[in-house]
C-alpha cells in the first residue's frame, strides 16, 4: 500500500495535471453526447460556472486536483451544449421529391463518378411546404457542379439527412448537422446560374478564393499526372481525396497507409520541418546574420507560416486543426526557448480542437490522430532515441547503425500509433492492419524523402511556371506507394475483420491507451490490462440475429450457418456492405450465398432464424393474414392487424425508431433501435408516433380476466 501511495503521489506531483484537463474535458463532451434529451443550457453553464469557481477557491487543498478534473467536465459538457445552441437549425424529416431551390455554392466536391456541392439555401419551395432550411447538400452528374462563390437556381429532390444505418452505427446525420446542413439529395434536370443578390458575405469570398486555388494546383497537377496518381497528389497538397478510385482507395487503407491520405501531423510535421531546416539553410549562408540574429527562431516563424498556409488550402478537416495546433504550439515553444515535444503541447492542442469544435470528440478523425500523438509523445518522453546503442568509431559502422536506428524507429512508431489506433479503426471501419508496419517501412520513406518535399516546390515554383518536373518527381512517389500498398493489400490475411462490439468496449480501450500514455510511474501497466480486457470484451459480445432497415425494405437474418442472410424488396447496396462489414463478413453485396434459405414470392419473403423460428417480410399486405400465424416475426412497411400473433415490425414502429437489430432473448426477443422513445436531440429529432396507434406491438396481449373480486367492490360501482 505504501509503494501504490507513493505512486499516486508522484503521478499527482507539479505540473502533472494539465494533461488530464482535455481528459476530463473530453469526458463532459462524451457525457453530452449520450444523454437522451438535449440538455437546458442555462443548467448546463451553471453546473460549469460553479464547479469553476470551486476549483478557483480549492486551489491550495488537496481536493484541488478532483474538483478541477470535476470542473473541466462541466465545462466540456457547457462548451459542447453551447455548441451546439449556437449551430441550431431545421432538419428535414421527410423527403420532399421536389423542389426548387435558390441559394449561394459554398462548396464543392469533385468525386470519382459522381461531383457533390452545399448550398446556402436563399429561397426554397415545392408543392407542399418546405421548412425554411439554411443549407443542404447535393449531388450532381460528374463535371457538372456549379463554382465556389456562384448563386444558382435549380430543382431537387431532397432527403433527410443519412441515419446510422444499424444501431452503433456511425451518425452521418450528427455530422451533417454541426455543419449547418439540415439535407441532402441530388439536383434534377439543369442548374441555372443567377446574378448573385448582396449577403454572399466574406466567409464565402474567401471560400471561393481558396476553391480557385486548389482547382489552380489540380489544374498544374494535371499537366504531369493522371488517374490516381494526380488524384493523390491533389489530396496531400490540397485534402481532396474524393477523386481517388475506389481500389485504390480500398488498397492503401487496407495495407495501414490510408493515414497518408488524410493530411494530419505528418504532413503538417514534414511541411514545417522542410520549411524551417531549408529557411534555417538559406539564413546560415550569411555569416552576419548567423552571429547576430537569432535565425532559429526566424525559421521557426516562417515554418509557422507555412504551416498556416497548408492548414487553409487543405480545407482545415479536424485531424488538420490538430495537427496545426499542436504543429503551432512546437515552433511557438522554439520560438520562446521552452521544450517543444511535451504532453502539454497534445494537451493545449487537445484543448484549442474540442473547445472550438467539440464535435470532433465524436469523429473517427479526431479519435485516431490524437490516439496516435499521445502514443508517439509518450515515446519521445520515455526516450525512444536512447533505447539503441550510440555509433561506433569507425564511419562504416556509424552509417550502418545510423541506419538500422532509424529504421527501428520508424518500426517502433509505426507499431505504437498503429496499436494506439486500432481500437477505433476495429469500431468505426470494422478492420485492423495485421501488416501495417511493413508498408509503412516500405513506404513513409519516400513520402517523406520524394513526395511531400516534391509537392513543396512544386508550390513554390508555380508561380515561376517551373513546376512540372516538381509533379513528376511526386508521381514516382506516389507510384511506389500505390505498388506497395497494392501489394500488402493481396497478401494472405491482409484484410483484419472485426465485428462491431459497441461503445462499452471502446471507451475502456481508451482508458486504457490514456493511462498507458499519460502516466509514468507503473501504474501506466493498469492500461494495458483495461485493453486486455476491453479486447476480450469486445470478442465475446454476441452479434444480432436480425436486422431490419430504417425503411423496412431490407431484412438480414442469422441462420443456422451463423451468417446473415436477406431479404429485400429494394436494392441498397451501401447499407448491406455496412451489415457485412459490421458482422466481419468477407462476401460481396452480390454473393449468391446471401438469399440461401430465403423463400420469396411476389407477396413476400420468408425464411428461418438459427433457431428455427421464421422472419417474414410481408411486401404485400394481403401476406400478413398468413404471416401472423406462421412467422414469430413480421417485418412489414404496411400497417399490420391489432391482432397479430408474432413481433410486429411495422411502417408505424420504424418510421419513429428507424434501422433496428434484433436479438433472441430465451423465448422473446430484445430489440434495439437507432431512435427509442424516448431519446430527441436536434441531429435526431423524435417522431411522435401517429394518432390511433399503438406506440408498440409486441404480438397479441394475453386476454385477462378482468372482474374485480366482491370484497373490493364500492358501493357506488
């Protein structure tokens, strides 16, 4: 007990604290996001204000270091309430099939097959009444979206945002929502561009002044590279990967190196530091200004610049902020003659990204870059360097060494971030990399010694027209690491599926990861056993036996065979990829194997759960009289008799609760739903249930007698 005392004492010792800030702040977001009603903001400022103030007056006690964790939650849980007051709009609940929009591009997309814009809604109208929505997001026909800046005038037929498409699901609506969209849909027939009115604003003269730009450097790109190796060029310089070809795509985040594509603190790293050591070159030609003036910090300025820059072209996406802020923090810190790489930097960092944006806590972006830098900053404070041995006399053995040194390091940082980020890549993308170090040992040498310094000048020299040989030196890069990334994705097992394991799993794996990488003392081991343990966890959860779409037109079932089998009266091939992946299943949305043992006719479809039991889908209603009397579940988009003997899984049931899962439950069954009753946030309104239905129908109720005995009758009955 003395020695586990003695521990807690240095893990609480001076200067200690600050990482856990962003934790607990961090963790009040978290608590925000899961509660079921949208929290009173006044409450919510109250609860931060006081527990503040609190903190402020325990200063000097010793209860000071639990009323401040206390305090940094509340107030993450405030900052996201206010959050999200402030971004507040109208969602669209229902489709409307069409409709006429006027409005300003705020943005644009360019897509492999299909191109993608936002609009600043200006005027909306249809045949019914449209709600007043301020923007929306819409898809057209390759080469065909209207420019950045434009004010434009068109037909659409718009969508509600995407629900999750089973429950645990990623929410894109939740997305869509903090970015002031409240729908999304595809354009129909011609856009028509318009004067524009006043009110475009400087937000979007400077959106369209940085779309001109990127479609600049595409434009320059184009000129020396074609297919996927300009499309890859364009996302590490400007962060647009859309129009990277699907295998492609599949390939690189299949072999580990998909952290390539999303510009984050490795690319922010590799501009700043060539920045600063070329700027650092040039100034130590001068002798004077060598002996004179502080250089160092002059390049760490222009570095800063730099870095400034890049985060604005690439569309500043959150694992960008990060990586800026924390990019920041280090030259600020060089610039200041303070330590540059410490866990206050990632901790300052953490802090700037959640409290301007603290829906990033939810993304997958946010979650694996900030996983990896605190595991990679732990590295560097533990002393990773130190772990090899210095070199020897002679130049031969120092060069061999230097090199097997730095290729150990790459392997251990490119083992610790893969580790760090693989509960969350296993949660969100369903897959692990089993050969992830080997493709970044392959690889990350040459983005780093070729490509992102290729790209570099090639910035610097377009203005001058002298850019081309700078592209074609990026496309051999770029060449070698689309080969090896190809090659580790054919190779045996290259493909780690894991089957969705829900939220419980997730934040004790990162408990975990965080006392693995904020403590010092060997208490940091307890991490390691909470991953030991939230891996088994996420193992052994059973997956369900059904699973019905939002608009009951698909049905998967689990059969005898232990694997998912369909129904369906539409063609949805996105969601039933999501289902196989979720369920760690390598067949294709066209696998022959997914109708086997499925029975349909024109009126339905019908088959038998692992127990026996049938699922039917009753397509038409005149199946249901049968259906009710044979199947222990019905799933039907129409209105099912009062009387039905099985589960009814009806259009009433998902129109409120949308996609659900299914699971045997001894006799019964548990359901889960994306929307229960219950729960209304602004991303997901509730739906209130129509006039004269039953909220649920769980199968005929059990007639009752329902004569009260003579010694409790009144008098008056």
């Amino acid at each position: 007990m003395a020695m586990l005392r003695n521990w807690l004492r240095a893990e609480a010792g001076d200067g200690r604290l600050l990482p856990w800030v962003p934790v607990a702040f961090g963790a009040g977001i978290a608590v925000y996001f899961s509660a079921d009603r949208e929290p009173m903001l006044w409450a919510a400022l109250a609860a931060a204000g006081l527990t503040c103030a609190a903190a402020f007056l325990l200063r000097r006690r010793a209860a000071f270091a639990a009323m401040l964790m206390v305090a940094a939650a509340a107030a993450g849980f405030a900052v996201a309430t206010v959050r999200t007051a402030r971004v507040a709009h109208v969602v669209l609940a229902h489709p409307v099939y069409a409709s006429s929009v006027k409005g300003f591009v705020e943005a644009r997309e360019v897509r492999e097959r299909t191109d993608r814009f936002v609009l600043r809604v200006s005027a909306i109208s249809g045949r019914r009444a449209i709600p007043k929505l301020e923007r929306v997001r819409l898809s057209v026909r390759k080469g065909t979206a209207p420019a950045v800046g434009s004010f434009v005038e068109l037909k659409a037929r718009l969508l509600p945002p995407l629900a999750p498409l089973r429950p645990g699901a990623y929410d894109f609506g939740r997305d869509l929502y903090f970015q002031g969209i409240g729908a999304s849909g595809f354009v129909m027939g011609k856009i028509r561009t318009q004067a524009a009115p006043p009110g475009g604003g400087w937000r979007l003269h400077y959106a369209a002044a940085m779309q001109a730009m990127r479609d600049g450097i595409d434009a320059r790109i184009r000129t020396a590279l074609d297919g996927d190796n300009r499309a890859i060029a364009t996302a590490l310089l400007t962060g647009r990967r859309d129009a990277i070809s699907r295998p492609v795509n599949d390939a690189m985040f299949i072999s580990g190196l998909g952290h390539v594509l999303s510009i984050s603190g490795y690319h922010m790293a590799v501009v700043a530091g060539v920045v600063f050591f070329a700027v650092r070159a040039l100034l130590a030609l001068v002798p004077g200004l060598t002996v004179t003036f502080p250089i160092k910090k002059w390049s760490a300025a222009a570095a800063l610049a730099a870095a400034t820059f890049y985060l604005l072209l690439s569309g500043a996406e959150v694992a960008t902020q990060r990586s800026y802020f924390m990019t920041a923090v280090v030259l600020i810190a060089v610039m200041v003659d303070r330590r540059a790489v410490t866990f206050r930097t990632l901790a300052i960092a953490a802090m700037i990204v959640l409290a301007v944006a603290p829906e990033a806590l939810v993304h997958p972006s946010f979650q694996m870059s900030f996983a990896a830098t605190l595991g990679l900053v732990a590295l560097v404070q533990i002393g990773m360097p130190q772990f090899f041995a210095a070199p020897e006399n002679s130049r031969a053995a120092r060069a061999a060494l230097w090199g097997g040194r730095e290729i150990m390091t790459l392997a251990f940082a490119s083992l610790v971030a893969g580790l760090a980020t693989t509960p969350y890549a296993a949660f969100h993308f369903h897959r692990v990399t089993p050969y992830g170090v080997l493709a970044n040992l392959a690889a990350m040498p040459v983005v780093s010694g070729i490509v992102m310094p290729a790209g570099l000048m090639g910035l610097a020299a377009m203005p001058f027209g002298l850019d081309r040989m700078f592209w074609e030196a990026m496309g051999i890069g770029v060449d070698w690491m689309v080969v090896v990334s190809v090659w580790i994705a054919d190779l045996p097992g290259a493909i780690g599926r894991m089957a969705a394991f829900g939220t419980g799993p997730l934040l004790l794996a990162t408990t975990g990861i965080v006392l693995l990488g904020l403590l010092r003392t060997p208490l940091r081991w307890s991490g390691a056993g909470a991953m030991v343990v939230a891996t088994l966890w996420a193992v052994s959860i059973p997956p369900p036996d059904l699973l019905v779409a939002g608009d009951g037109h698909t049905v998967a079932v689990r059969g005898r065979d232990g694997r998912l089998h369909l129904m369906r009266s539409g063609r949805d091939a996105f969601l039933v990829r999501e289902w196989l992946a979720a369920d760690a299943d390598s067949r294709g949305t066209g696998d022959a194997s997914l109708a086997t043992g499925v029975s349909c006719d024109p009126e339905g479809c019908v088959t038998a759960m692992a127990d026996g039991r049938l699922v039917a889908l009753a397509i038409d209603v005149a199946a249901l009289a049968d259906d009710c009397v044979r199947a222990a579940i019905v799933v039907t988009t129409h209105q099912a008799p009062l009387d039905c003997d099985a589960l009814v899984l009806d259009h009433e049931r998902l129109r409120r609760q949308g996609a659900l899962t299914v699971r045997r439950k001894g006799e019964g069954f548990a359901i889960e739903a994306i929307r229960p009753d219950g729960v209304d946030r602004p991303w997901a309104p509730a739906i209130a249930a129509a006039p004269g239905l039953p909220a649920s129908r769980s199968g005929r109720a059990i007639a009752v007698d329902a004569t009260p005995a003579e010694s409790d009758r009144r008098p008056d009955d």
